[in-house]
C-alpha cells in the first residue's frame, strides 16, 4: 500500500477511533479486543497505532508475562478476568487467553488435558463475556512463512528491535506446520457466532493496519457522542510572584544546545 495513500488513511481511522473511544466512555460500554497470530505477524506495530491518539486512562493494553507458579494453580482464565474492562473502557489483548491453543500446545507448555479442557470451556467463557454485555471481538494475524522469516531477520539485526525476538520466537520456524494445525483446531472449536473469529492478512503491514482498524470501527455500535465545550479563561492579573532563581533547582543539562552549536559549527566550516 501506497505509504502516502496509507497516512492519510490511517489519520482519518485514528480520527474516529477516537470518537469511537467518547462513544464507550459515554455510554459506559465494554470493549475488549484480542490480538492473536504468528510471531512477527504485525498484532504489536497494529496495537500501536489504535492507541497512538487514545486515552490510556480508557484504553489499556494488557499483555501478560509468563504465567507464575501461583498462576499455574488457579483456573487457566482466572489471570485473565482481573484485567477485563469495567464501564467505558477498552481493552486490547496482546495475545490472550488463546496462549493456550497456540504455543502453550505446540510448545509442550500445556497437558493434554488442560488443553482440551480449555477448547471446551473457551466458548462457554466467551458467551458468558458477552451475555453480560461485553463486546468482544478477535483477530488472527495472518502472515506467510517467508515474511515471517524476514521479519525475524530484520529483527535479528536492529538492536532497537532484538528484544522482540526470543527463542521461542524462532522456534516457530520450525515448528510452522505444527502452529497451523493448532491454529485450525482452535478455529473449529471456538469460531462461536457470539465471538467470531476475524482474519487479517498482514504480509503487507500498511494494508492489514488499515483493514483491522476500519473493520473494528464496523463491529462497535458508537456513534458521535456531543462534546462538552472547553473555554480557556484569561489568565488573570499578576499577584506579585516571583519565581526562586533558577540555580536553585536541579535542571537537566541542555543537550539540545550543544548539538545546535556543533551543527552550526561544524557548516560554519
């Protein structure tokens, strides 16, 4: 996708994502947004931009660690409740509960029983979600095994960006077959009609972000909410305050100046 075609378009997404946002604060609305998929398939760089104008106070992120021994204990989606949302506010799942059809499966992290337990409760959990009033929905990042591969290559080789590969993020490469099968058997298990499951092709970055973001502004009933007015009043009459002098206080060096002073210096010749 064209990269201007795409910043005008995903300004104008953004713009109502944030209406969208008003919409379910006003009206006290639950939404929770679950971002699942391959590593490197575009679920985090997607997150980013959704929330890039958002109120953090509204929208939140969750994206759980490693779950702890004490975790291991309790039942599989319990870790989970404590983060859904409360009246007018949004979260979005960086991988979720679905952990458990995904890597926790492929990888060896899981039972046989625990994960057939889980496709079996997954749906009556997600219908519970929903009858109470949650709305909820769930997108699977689709991407190829070449731009994975490239992806991770990418990764490998920026060290702003090594610390989003891990080895269990290479292990998927050789184990794509086994992923696919699990992602299959957790599609027929919990494409439910309350919370269905949504694809999203993410080989092209732009276009997926776009997609996702138009597709989730389809799926959430909002509407324009009225604005309160804001009116700045004038600054009133000085009292007589004078500020403590300023080597009184601890100020942060001024970098910013001494690298305009070499810039110029340095085209000054």
């Amino acid at each position: 996708m064209p990269k201007e075609l795409y910043e005008r378009e995903l300004k104008a997404l953004q713009a109502q994502l944030v209406d969208m946002q008003a919409w379910v604060e006003h009206t006290g609305a639950r939404l929770v947004v679950i971002f699942e998929g391959r590593d490197a398939a575009g679920k985090g760089s997607t997150i980013k931009r959704v929330t890039e104008y958002l109120n953090p106070r509204v929208t939140r992120i969750v994206a759980l660690p490693t779950p702890s021994a004490r975790d291991k204990t309790r039942w599989y989606f319990q870790r989970y409740v404590s983060h859904l949302p409360a009246a007018g506010e949004i979260v979005l799942m960086d991988r979720s509960w679905y952990n458990r059809a995904g890597v926790e499966r492929v990888m060896g992290y899981c039972t046989n029983e625990e994960y057939h337990r889980f496709l079996h409760q997954a749906p009556t959990f997600e219908r519970m979600l929903v009858e109470d009033g949650i709305i909820l929905l769930k997108y699977w990042f689709s991407v190829s095994d070449v731009v994975q591969e490239e992806r991770f290559r990418s990764r490998l080789n920026d060290p702003m960006r090594r610390w989003k590969l891990s080895p269990n993020d290479v292990m998927s490469i050789t184990k794509w077959e086994d992923y696919s099968r699990a992602k299959d058997t957790m599609f027929v298990h919990t494409d439910i009609a309350e919370a269905p499951w949504f694809e999203v092709e993410s080989d092209d970055k732009r276009r997926s972000r776009i997609n996702m973001i138009a597709h989730l502004l389809t799926k959430v009933p909002w509407g324009p909410v009225e604005h309160i007015e804001v009116v700045i009043p004038p600054r009133p009459a000085s009292s007589g305050y004078e500020r403590p002098p300023r080597q009184w206080t601890n100020s942060v060096p001024d970098v910013a100046q001494r690298m305009i002073d070499q810039a110029r210096a340095e085209a000054e010749g």
